[in-house]
C-alpha cells in the first residue's frame, strides 16, 4: 500500500500526558503511587456529582443530548449570558482543536506563546495552518509582542492564563492594553483552565471582555477544580456568531450523559470548589516555603502547580523520582532542560513529594 499521509501531519508530534498511577505500578512493580503531575484536584470530584452519575447510570444506553441543554442553561445562567453563547467540549482541550478546526486552514494562521500547553501548538498544527510562537518574558505571555505578531493572515491568538506550565498569569492591565493592539480581525482564545484558584486581584475575568464585545472565546473546565478529569468536560464562553461556527464543526455527542449530569452537579457544589481552592492555596504555600528551605528555584504558581528548577536534568529527576513512586513531569519538551512541574496535592502527598525529591537530589 502507498498510503499518503500529509506532510504537516508527519511533522506533528503526539501529546504525551502524564504516566498513568496503574501504568507506573504495573511498570515498577510498585503500590500507593502518588501523583502529581497532571494538575488534578486531590480532593477528587464533588460528592453531588458522583451521585448524579449513579442515577444516571441506567440511562447510557442512550445518546447523550447532543446540544447539553440544561448543562449549557445552567452555564448561561452562572455566567450571564445567553445559552447560545455557549459551547460543550470533551474537556476544554477539545474546543482548542474545534477552534482550528472552524477558524484556521493553510491561509489563516495562528500565534501563540512559547512555551505554553502544546496542545495549542498541535491544534494548529493538525490543520496545516502558519504558526507563529512568540517566546515568553520572563516567564510570562509577552501581550505585546504577540499582538505585534498579528497580520492579515492571522485568524487566532491562543492565550493560556494562567500559563502551563510556567503557573504565571497576566493582568487585567495587560489584557485590555493587548486587546487595544490587537487586528481587529482576530479572535482570541483564552484558555482559563486555572481560572478558579488564581487568588491575585489585577488576574482577568476574561468573560469581561466578551461582554464589553471583544472578539474571545473564553474557555473552563471541569477537569481542574471540580475534579472530573477523567469525565472529559468543558465548555467555550464567547460571541454567539463565534458558537454557531464552534457548534458546526464539533463532533455530535461529543460529551457523555454521565459527563453533563456530573458537571451540573459539580457547578452547583459551591462548598467544594471552595474547600478545594482553600487546600490547593494551603498546601502551594507549604510546598513553595519547602521548596525555599531547600534552596530550590521555582516560580511563584498562580494555579494548582508549580514549575521547579532543578540542579540536575529534569528527565533524570523525574527518573528518580518515578522509582521511589511519585510521578511528575519532567519540562525538556517545553524548553526547560532543568525543569520539573509538581502538581500541589494533599498534604500527605507533598509530604511524600518532599521525601522523595531530598533522595531524588541527593
């Protein structure tokens, strides 16, 4: 067979997510894996959500409701706006591909920032579009210069605050003095994936933006927080012309009746989104005052994780690491040779964390 595979999609390299707790006992030979290197909720999901799933349960025989109704009512009704403003991803990674998808083609590029969550890059990527990355400033998105990088050909600017997986973030100051620069052609994807354990005051709402009328698609999800990694859910927020055309290219049930009982669920669980937020800012004060003891290098993290500098090569401490049963993530595919990112857990989790980066180190 002479099967021709195009050449941008040659080029692309697979994400590679973090090593599943079964694959590193499997591997190892190994129990009681901690992990910390997805930037999961440790607390797990709300005990309302597990619950609407069990009810649901006997209802997956059937298609899901391929628009999310009521899940993308209570959505609208949370943020303010109308329900056709809003748009169901299989998890928000989803929608940065269905952004491509509906707005880019081998004419109508992207920018991003570098480095920052690869799926963007790969997003671009896969649909043969001009890409152009624009290095971070010192650790951050550089706004101006990614708004400079903007001409006729370019259809999207992919925005991650907070960034992954440097745990910065730009301010309100920023963002409106980039929208200020920016074509007013362009639309801009904010992937607020962190949005709910950022605690500074000048760190952007930017479902603001859109309701002022910028050209944004805001996007969430209930991986994060709300702890339903493993359910695939998110959501855009943006202009309604800018959803229809989401809505046109994204693939039909693309998330699962279990999925929209238990994000419903979840949204409405105040207490536990707060509970964890309040142990996810504990606990990063915790790790970062530990990491300090140990004259360790690291950036101040906004969100759930904290990117780490490490004396040795990152892949050889992540080595290490795994075989005393921690994972994490090594940082050498996002330009950081010395670099490991540690996802902020529970207390006895960054404990086990600690003692094992002292033997890790040693």
């Amino acid at each position: 067979m002479n099967i021709r595979i195009p050449d941008h999609v040659r080029r692309l390299t697979p994400y590679v997510p973090g090593k599943p707790i079964e694959e590193a006992e499997r591997q190892l030979g190994i129990r009681e894996v901690v992990k910390l290197a997805s930037n999961e909720n440790p607390l797990g999901p709300s005990p309302r959500a597990l619950e609407a799933m069990r009810a649901a349960a006997g209802r997956v025989h059937r298609y899901p409701d391929g628009h999310g109704y009521a899940l993308r009512l209570a959505l609208a009704a949370r943020h303010g706006v109308p329900a056709t403003q809003v748009v169901l991803g299989n998890g928000s990674t989803e929608l940065l591909e269905v952004a491509a998808k509906a707005f880019l083609s081998s004419e109508r590029g992207a920018v991003v920032a570098e480095p920052a969550f690869i799926m963007y890059r790969i997003a671009v990527a896969a649909m043969g579009a001009p890409l152009v990355s624009v290095p971070l400033r010192e650790d951050r998105h550089d706004l101006p210069a990614m708004a400079a990088a903007c001409d006729e050909r370019t259809a999207l600017v992919y925005i991650g605050n907070p960034n992954n997986p440097t745990g910065t973030y730009v301010t309100r100051s920023q963002m409106d003095e980039y929208f200020r620069r920016l074509p007013a052609h362009v639309l801009t994807v904010v992937d607020e994936a962190y949005f709910d354990y950022v605690e500074a005051t000048d760190y952007p709402d930017c479902l603001e933006d859109l309701r002022a009328g910028r050209g944004v698609v805001v996007l969430r999800t209930f991986s994060k927080i709300h702890g339903l990694a493993g359910m695939r859910i998110g959501y855009a927020v943006t202009l309604k012309e800018v959803a229809s055309a989401l809505d046109a290219v994204r693939s039909p049930f693309n998330t699962s009746v279990l999925a929209q009982v238990a994000a419903r669920a979840a949204l409405e669980d105040t207490e536990h989104v707060a509970r964890s937020r309040a142990e996810n800012a504990r606990e990063a004060r915790f790790l970062s005052e530990e990491l300090s003891r140990r004259g360790l290098e690291f950036v101040p993290p906004a969100a759930n994780f904290l990117l780490v500098r490490t004396p040795a090569r990152g892949e050889e401490v992540y080595q290490n690491l795994l075989r005393l049963g921690v994972i994490v993530r090594p940082m050498e595919a996002y330009g950081y040779s010395h670099a490991i990112r540690l996802s902020v857990g529970t207390r006895r989790e960054n404990q086990r964390l600690l003692e094992a980066l002292d033997r890790a180190l040693s």
